[in-house]
C-alpha cells in the first residue's frame, strides 16, 4: 500500500519509510545508513558485496539489515533483492570500477548493475516514492578530452546544473541518469534527484578513490618516522582553489532532504550539485592538517617534485608496524591509501568548482568548510581506530 503523503520534513519520518541503500559500505552509503537507521529511525536494507568490518554505523534496534549482493549477476540481484517489496526510497551510491573511467566498459558495466537492481525491485516495490542517484562533479569534464597543462591557461567555469554534458568521452553518470529517467518516466509516484559531490570526506575501508585515507596514513607515517609533511603537487593546485570538497555528512543529508522533500519530489526528477560550497587552498589549509597528525609543519611545505606513490612504495611494512603498536583495525596500507589518486588529485589539470546556489534556494542549509571536514574525519578514523 503506498504511503500516506505527509508534511513533516525527514526530521520527523515515519518509520514507514524504507530505505534500500546500494554501495553501504562506502564513505556516503555508511553515513546514509547511521543516520535513516539511527536518527530518522527509517528501516534500512545495506547493500554490497562484502559487510563492512567496522562497527560504528551498525544499529542495534534492528533497523538496520545488510544484504550480500552480487550486483553484476542478474540471478543473484532478483534472489536477494526482489522480496525487498517494502522499500519506499532507494539511494545508489555505489559504483562498478574495474575498467577506466572514461571507458566504453565502464559505462557498460554500471548500466549493468543498475539495470539489475532496477529489474529485481520495480516490479515488487509497490511503496517506492523515490530514487536518489549519486554521481559526481567530474558531470561536468571530460577526462579525454583535450586538457590544458597550465590551470591558469583554462577558462575557468563555475558549474551550475545547468551546464551541458561533456560531447567528448564515455561519462557513466550519464548513462546512470539516461537509465533513471528511462525506467522511472511515466510512473507518476516514482520521483528521482541526482546528488553530484566533489571530493568526498569519510570514513571507509570499502572505497577506492579514499582521499581521507590517503591524507592519513600519510600523516601518520611522517609522525611515526618524523618526516616532514609535504605537499605534492603542482604549484597551481597548492596555491589557487582547483575543487570542492564534499563532506559524507552533507552529501548524506542533502540525499535524504531531496528524497523526502515533497515540493522537490512533485517535480519529477533533477539534479543537485551536494557540495561544502566554501572554496579554499591547499596551502591555507595544509598547516592545520600537519598539526592535527602532531607534525612539525616545515616552513616550506609545497614541492612539485614530490610523489605520492614513489615516497609510499616500501612504506606498507611501517604501516603494518603502526597497526600493531597502537592496536588499531588490521588493514593493509592498500585498503586505506591510493597514492596514484593522491599523485593526481594534486597535480589535477583543470579546475572542478560548481556552485551550491540551486540547493540553497530551495532550502538545503548544511555546510562545512574544508578544513572542518578534513579535521572532523581524522577525529573519526581515530575514534574508529584506523589511524593513531
């Protein structure tokens, strides 16, 4: 039976409300599912391959069920997922990396796995009100196309989601969304939004693209063998505002305020760029980050000769040494840090900055600054005991 309307906002949600959240384990899916479990009290399906080893999120009023899904195996998807005929609100927030990204597979491997899910629920979610699809801001680029070396040669943009999609590449999110719009057009009680954030801020040992993680091995590692604390990357990126940062709390919170909103869901379905909207740079914000590991900030902390990558290479048995004398969760340094992304992230050729102006004037009012988020999910891997 489909849900009463009601006009309480999520802070007030009826525990009626049912959420299937699809890649729970990763940075915004953990954070989606303490929060609709914990605070809004909804009951909630996490959905992934393998059960995140950590604890925090877990609820123990039975809200909260994990289901092991095989998402690339049509059989798997309809057996475990199409008995989930209570579900009111599905969040996809997880994604198919095997292939590059840009690639024609990539595109054909995420379609894959929504398609599934899509085939297993809509026939038996009765209730479903609505699908809220994350993406990115990388929307907006292509990553094959013809790119500048110089930033300050770009013609800098600041996207808004009206700007039009990128005509060179294969982009997956917009495959994703193509989908969305599909399956959902011409069923008048099934709403969609999209939430595109930048890079993301959280807690998780599932991800692969964890700059949290990066950032803190790294400052533990200089703390543990008293390395001074390095930037590397280019000079434009250390010095000039080059992307947003998107904290898991906020992206999560924007999730649930575009899927319970009525006024937005009467709209059929559209996008939202889930970003802290404040802009900043890397040096501004480096020190504070170095004195948050305990470190010795050195006066000069830029090099663009730094790597990532090359200086973390034989660090993975210091690592494991940390673990064991501090007593923290066994991981691998792999599990946690992807020095390539961080190598790139700070060397990153083009600037990605949207602007937060549609949400706002609709009444989505969460923000951090960059460095609140960066300090907070230190504070939070610690208290999770994956980093000293």
């Amino acid at each position: 039976m489909a849900l009463k309307k009601s006009k309480q906002d999520h802070k007030g949600a009826s525990k009626k409300k049912v959420a299937a959240i699809f890649g729970v384990t990763g940075l915004v899916g953990r954070e989606l599912a303490t929060r609709l479990s914990s605070k809004y009290s909804w009951k909630v399906y996490g959905i992934a391959r393998k059960e995140e080893q950590l604890n925090s999120y877990r609820n123990t009023s039975n809200n909260y069920h994990f289901i092991s899904c095989d998402l690339l195996c049509p059989f798997d998807t309809e057996k475990k997922l199409s008995c989930l005929e209570d579900v009111t609100h599905i969040f996809w927030v997880t994604w198919a990396n095997q292939f590059q990204l840009d690639s024609p597979e990539c595109c054909e491997q995420n379609k894959e796995m929504l398609s599934n899910a899509l085939d297993a629920m809509l026939p038996k979610a009765k209730s479903l009100k609505h699908v809220s699809l994350q993406t990115g801001m990388k929307h907006y680029v292509s990553l094959r196309g013809p790119i500048s070396n110089n930033l300050r040669d770009v013609d800098i943009a600041v996207y808004d989601e009206d700007c039009p999609r990128a005509s060179v590449g294969n982009n997956f999110y917009y495959v994703l969304e193509d989908l969305i719009q599909e399956r959902l057009s011409g069923n008048n009680k099934v709403a969609w939004s999209v939430q595109r954030p930048g890079l993301i801020t959280g807690c998780s040992n599932r991800t692969l693209y964890n700059f949290m993680g990066c950032l803190s091995i790294y400052g533990s590692i200089c703390k543990h063998l008293n390395l001074p604390f390095v930037f590397g990357g280019s000079k434009e990126c250390w010095e000039e505002a080059v992307i947003d940062v998107s904290d898991a709390r906020l992206v999560a919170e924007q999730h649930i305020w575009a899927s319970t909103d009525e006024q937005l869901s009467s709209n059929g379905g559209q996008p939202f760029n889930a970003i802290n909207g404040v802009c900043f740079t890397w040096k501004e914000i480096w020190p504070a980050i170095g004195k948050k590991f305990g470190l010795e900030v050195p006066e000069n902390m830029f090099s663009d000769e730094f790597m990532y990558s090359k200086a973390m290479a034989d660090k993975g048995g210091v690592w494991r040494e940390i673990v064991e004398k501090k007593g923290l969760v066994e991981t691998e340094m792999e599990e946690l840090a992807n020095w390539p992304f961080l190598d790139i992230l700070f060397r990153c050729p083009m600037k990605l900055l949207g602007t937060r102006a549609k949400a706002d004037r609709l009444g989505f009012r969460k923000r951090y600054s960059a460095s609140e988020s960066i300090l907070f999910w230190i504070d939070n891997m610690r208290d999770e005991k994956l980093i000293p």
